[in-house]
C-alpha cells in the first residue's frame, strides 16, 4: 500500500517521464524510418511512372549492353564516350519501355510467346540479324541454329571445361538480351500501329495536298525588309514582352529541369621550361639512338607512348605522324625531334629496316612438346625429318592429337601489340618471313612448333622502327604554381561578381553557361567534372562552388550558380530576349502596315519604295525564298496560292524577314504533276502519325513524372 501511495504521490511525474519515453520511442522509430527513406532514395538512379530503378539494377543493365557492345564489335574495352553513350542508350530504354508497358497494359496490348515464335521463324528482323544464328546461305535468322545452341549450352554448362562453359554462357546472355529486346520493339511496334491506325485522310485532304504541290504561281512581288525600319523608332515595353509571352507560353514549358551557370576554367599547359626539359631529353634519345644503344633499351627508357617490338609492321599500325615520317627516311637514319600538334607530342624515330613482306599468310603447325624440353626438341626434329621424307602433315599432326588444317595469319592481328615476348616474335618472324612450302621448326622456351607457310597474300612495305613519342606534359612545379594561383582567386573572390571583377587580374575569364541539364556527363565540356556535376544541381542561386580539380587532371574549375528552370514553362525573364525580337517584327510590320496602306498595284509599291522582283514556281507546299529580305516565306506561299491569276493581293503579307504585297501573273499546273492519289495519300497518313506520334510520345513523356539522378552515380 505504501508503494501505490508513492506511485499516486508521483503519478503527475511518472506520466511525464512514460509520456517522454514514449515519444523517444516513437521518434526514434521515425527517425530510423526517415533514414532508411533516405538511403534508399540516395540509391536510386531513377523513377519513371513511380517505378524505381536503383543502383544496382541500372549497373546489371549497363553491364549487360556493355557485354552486348563489346560482343558485337569484337572490343574489349570502351572509351570513355563510348561508355558515356551506352549510359544515355541504357536510360532512354528504360524509361521509353516503362513508358510503353504501362500504356499498353492499359488497352490490353502484349507479346505473346507464340508471336516471338513467329518472328524467329520468318528470320528476317534486324534485331535477330544481330544474333549467331543467321544461315550465311539464306542471309535470315535460323531458329534450329538457336534450339541447337540451347541444348549445347545445357550439356556444357555442367560440362568440365570452364573456358568451354564460359563461352557458351556468353553467347547465352547474348540471346537472352536480344530476346528482351525484341519483345519491347515489338510490344513498342504494336502500340504505335494502334495510334497509326487512328489517323486516317480523306479524299478532300488528297485533293487539296495535290494542288499544293502541283499548282504553280509565277508572281510579281514587291517587299519591304524590316531592316527597312530604324530601330530606334520601335518601343517595346513590359506589357508587350508579357503580351508576347502569353501568346508563345506554350513554347516555353519544359519536361527537365535546367540551371545556368557562370564558371572559371583554366587548363594547365606545360610552361617554356617544361618544353625545354622534354626537349632536351629527346635530343639525348636521339643521340642513343643513332650512337647503336638498342632500341628497345631507349624506348622503355624514354617511356615512349609507342613500344618496341622489333617486328616489321605496315603503315596503317603506326601513328599517322610517324608513319608519314618513315616513308621519306633511309634506312639506319634517325630523325631530329620534332613536334605534333594533332597529339602534343614530342618525337623521335630510327628507321631500322625496311621490307617486303606478306599481309596476309596461310600456314598449318604442329605443336611438340615432352616431358622436358630436350625432349621435345629431339621429337621436333624426328617430326621435320619424317616431313622432309615425304611423311603427310594432316596425318602426323592428328597422331598428336591436332587438325593440322591450314589457317591464316593478317597483319592486323599482331601490328597493333604494345609489346612482345621472344618467343611470339620468333614464332611472327618465322611466319612471315618464311616462302611458301617452306617447313621450318621454331624452337621455343617450353618446346616446339613446325610450321609450313602453304600461301602468302597482298605484299607491302613493312618497317621496323623505333619510336619516341613522348607528351608535352607539365611538369609538378608548373601545376603547383598554377594550382596556387587559382586557389588564391577562388578563396579572395566568394561571388560570382566579385569573381568576374578579378578575373582579369589573375589571367582567367568568366563563361557562361545557360540551361545545363543533369542528364549531361561533363559540366563546361571538362571531363571527370562528376563531382561538379552534384554541386550544381544540390546548390542553391548566388553559390559558389569549391575548387575542382579534373579533366585529366589538368583542369582547375570554379561554378557558380545563377539560375534554376524548373520543370513547366519558362517565366518571362528567361525568355525576354527571344521574345523582344518577335515584339520588334510585330512592330516593325504594324509600321510597314502604315507606310503602305492604300497600295493596290505593283506600280505603286514601286513608287512608295518596294523592291519588286519577279518569282516563278511558287507552290503551296513550299516556303518562297525571297532573296531581297533573305529569308524563307511560307506565309507567302500559302497567300499566293489564295489569289487567283491576274489578281493583285488583298493585304500586306507578314513574313519572317519582311512585309510583301504582290501580283499574281500566272497560275497553272507544273509539268510532270503529280497525279498519284494513292501515294499522296499514303504521305499524308505517314506524316500525321510522325507528326501525332512525336507529339503523343512528348505528352506521355511530361505526364511520366520521370526522375534521372543518374549523375549522382555515374
């Protein structure tokens, strides 16, 4: 009892203290709720009609086109645009499947199992085109290549062999991607064919189309550049600008968010000093080479961009600069160093040997080998004795449980290598020197190879040469200083006033640049700029950015941020400029309205200061270029074809560049008309659908609510 006295004594206390830790409890819950929402959303690379794609699920997608890329171009690798353009291509897919999916669930479209069927069967997509499984007789996809492959694939992926299964596995992933794909543009194809099929002409339309191509006017035009009125005599005011922009709002609405920006960037380049020290170090190559110091030992030294290999190559394997040098060289000459600008590059070449040589040559081998190296090469030579007794190749070659079937070795198979080991340069030469019949036995490190050259195709000049090709680079006392230099700008300069002021001073300029988009790789064109990228669109109008260094680690960048657009119309600000020579035309006509009211004949257009040229030819269907005022009419076009033969037009036409009256002198059918309804009519529905197509497409685009945070990540 004396417990429950106190707890009733305290209870005011105690309901405080419960209430508090009830509150943690729940705040603590919310907060971990927030942050769990929080990190998923700085996971995702995307939404799309609330569908999300993260981190991980847009990587697997890259990684998989990348495979398909590589796989299609025989590449093992992608440069760095390329990679950048399979990033945009993965995105556009994703959101333009998504966008599909959904539309087409809703009228109920799909792709069957069977349609897919039917399409492989026929074989002749482009998509299936693509695949391993196109019959080189017929030039059509063959569906019993792929059942073939899928069941090879089956066994081999339980197989032993894992290069065996490798392949196989890659091939797979390689159908699996064009059987997605094909399922897409196909559900893609489908659903365009159903809004195609909305669209149809009528026999009206037709005819008038006809007749706007085929009905030409031979006139007498007379113009009035607006150039023709002083600018100085048009006022525009703010409630002309606003008027205008009312009148063109929907011009301005964007689906994107955009920002402007105002930014420094300064490239480090190698200062006098820098050249000089490279200089001096190529004329001491120079100098090695010509003295004898082997050519290998002067390349690795020099750490030229371009190895040493020894092999005679062809022109095409070498830089172009150098190749141009080596074809006015003599052998055993050395070149002075000299500059290209294509590279940045210093150079240096020793042309060795010059030769003829074969560029493409059919060989057979035999590999040997033994439970030493003696031994296999003792059976190398009991092996080449057999041959030269008259022994057949293809029978010995399979006792050693290989073809022997004939091969061919090109130029481009090995011209391009950075370097080569003794034993590859020993096993080329002996190929590509050797005639045709010969039988050689090239001794290796760990054995033997017999080869006997049967055909040698396409001969040409191939060199041997040793190259120094060195970058004219900056030296780290070069960048220091103008890494200290431009710190020393950014950290005295906290606004873009303040910056645009000093800039001057330090060496440096401003730039602008206006409406930057987030789904754009570099900002101001500076590669490895991502980080920037993240700052511009995280900062607020007015920012300044922190110090980036990037590009190839060569660039020194500062970015301000000076405006956002945000998705929807453009305000007026943004637009003014644009908007105010629209208003200046306005106006201009409104006072050539006045200055030739009354005129109703060619005679007094003259009178009152009109240029007057004659026109043949005008057609509807076809903007007039009008060389007086330099520009493309097609307002013209259409007022022409209003007034009938003999008439004089009945008001000042507006056009692009001027004001014009005219008078029709001739009108009649062109020779050769068009009188095709059928054709007309099939042009007609085509560009309504591009027309619709292209406008539906935009519209369900802006409705998606898309969201690309791709460059928070890549």
């Amino acid at each position: 009892m004396a417990a429950l006295g106190t707890i009733r004594k305290r209870g005011v206390t105690l309901v405080i203290i419960i209430g508090l830790g009830l509150f943690a409890f729940i705040a603590e819950e919310a907060f971990r709720s927030c942050d769990a929402l929080s990190n998923e959303k700085r996971q995702q690379v995307g939404e799309v009609l609330g569908q999300k794609i993260s981190v991980q699920e847009f990587q697997a997608l890259l990684d998989e086109y990348q495979e398909v890329v590589k796989m299609t171009q025989g590449r093992d690798n992608l440069t760095d645009d390329e990679l950048n353009n399979v990033k945009d291509q993965v995105w556009n897919t994703f959101v333009s499947t998504t966008i599909i999916q959904k539309e087409a669930e809703k009228v109920g479209l799909t792709v069957t199992d069977q349609e897919l069927q039917d399409i492989m069967v026929q074989g002749t997509n482009p998509v299936l085109l693509q695949s391993p499984f196109v019959n080189q007789q017929t030039r059509r996809f063959d569906v019993t290549m792929l059942t073939k492959f899928l069941d090879d694939y089956k066994k081999n992926m339980n197989g032993q062999n894992p290069q065996v299964a490798e392949q196989y596995q890659r091939i797979y992933n390689y159908w699996q991607f064009i059987e997605k794909t094909l399922r897409q543009q196909t559900l893609a194809m489908k659903y365009q064919a159903l809004i195609a099929n909305c669209l149809i002409t009528n026999p009206v339309s037709v005819k008038m189309a006809l007749e706007g191509e085929n009905v030409e006017s031979t006139v007498q035009l007379a113009s009035a550049s607006y150039a023709s009125v002083n600018d100085n005599e048009v006022k525009v005011s703010d409630s002309d600008l606003k008027q205008k922009y009312e009148e063109k709002k929907e011009l301005f609405k964007q689906a994107n968010e955009s920002r402007d920006i105002k930014y420094v960037d300064f490239q480090v380049l190698p200062s006098q000093a820098d050249r000089k020290a490279l200089m001096a170090s190529m004329k001491q190559a120079a100098a090695d080479l010509e003295a004898g110091v082997a050519p290998a030992e002067v390349v690795r030294k020099n750490q030229s961009s371009v190895g040493f290999t020894g092999l005679a190559i062809s022109r095409n394997a070498m830089p172009r600069d150098i190749a141009a040098k080596v074809d006015s060289m003599t052998v055993g000459q050395t070149s002075a160093p000299f500059e290209t600008m294509m590279d940045n590059t210093l150079n240096v070449v020793k042309l060795i040997s010059k030769v003829q040589l074969p560029d493409s040559v059919e060989y057979r081998q035999i590999q040997v080998g033994g439970a030493t190296v003696d031994e296999a090469h003792n059976r190398a030579d009991s092996i080449v004795k057999a041959l030269q007794g008259g022994a057949d190749f293809s029978a010995i070659a399979k006792t050693y449980g290989q073809t022997g079937e004939k091969q061919w070795l090109t130029s481009s198979m090995y011209e391009h290598a950075g370097t080569i080991d003794a034993d590859t340069k020993n096993y080329l030469e002996t190929l590509t020197t050797s005639a045709a019949g010969e039988l050689k036995n090239v001794t290796l490190t760990q054995g033997n190879v017999i080869v006997q050259v049967t055909d040698r195709k396409a001969f040409s000049d191939k060199y041997v040469a040793a190259v120094v090709k060195h970058t004219i680079d900056f030296s780290k006392a070069t960048y220091s200083a103008a890494y200290n230099k431009f710190s020393q700008f950014v950290s005295e300069n906290q606004t873009i006033e303040a910056m645009e002021k000093a800039a001057a001073k330090y060496g440096f300029k401003v730039q602008e640049r206006k409406d930057m988009f987030n789904s754009e790789h570099f900002v101001a064109g500076v590669r490895s700029t991502r980080d920037a990228m993240k700052w511009v669109f995280e900062a607020k109008p007015g920012e300044v950015s922190p110090l980036y260094e990037c590009g190839n680690n060569d660039h020194l960048l500062v970015v301000s941020l000076t405006k956002i657009h945000p998705v929807g119309y453009r305000d007026l600000e943004s637009v003014k400029d644009m908007l105010k020579g629209e208003v200046i035309r306005d106006k201009k006509f409104e006072a050539l309205s006045k200055k030739y009211a009354g005129v109703n004949s060619i005679a007094a257009a003259k009178q009152k200061g009109m240029q007057v040229t004659d026109v043949p030819q005008v057609t509807f269907n076809a903007p007039v270029y009008v060389q007086t005022t330099g520009g493309s009419e097609p307002a013209l076009s259409g007022a022409v074809a209003a007034v009938k033969a003999g008439q004089f037009s009945s008001h000042l036409v507006k056009g692009n560049a001027g004001a014009y009256l005219f008078q029709v002198v001739k009108k009649g059918n062109r020779a050769n008309a068009n009188k095709d309804t059928k054709a007309m009519q099939a042009r007609l529905e085509q560009q309504a659908m591009q027309s619709v197509l292209s406008r539906f497409v935009s519209e369900l685009y802006m409705k998606a609510q898309v969201v690309d945070n791709r460059y928070l990540f890549f």
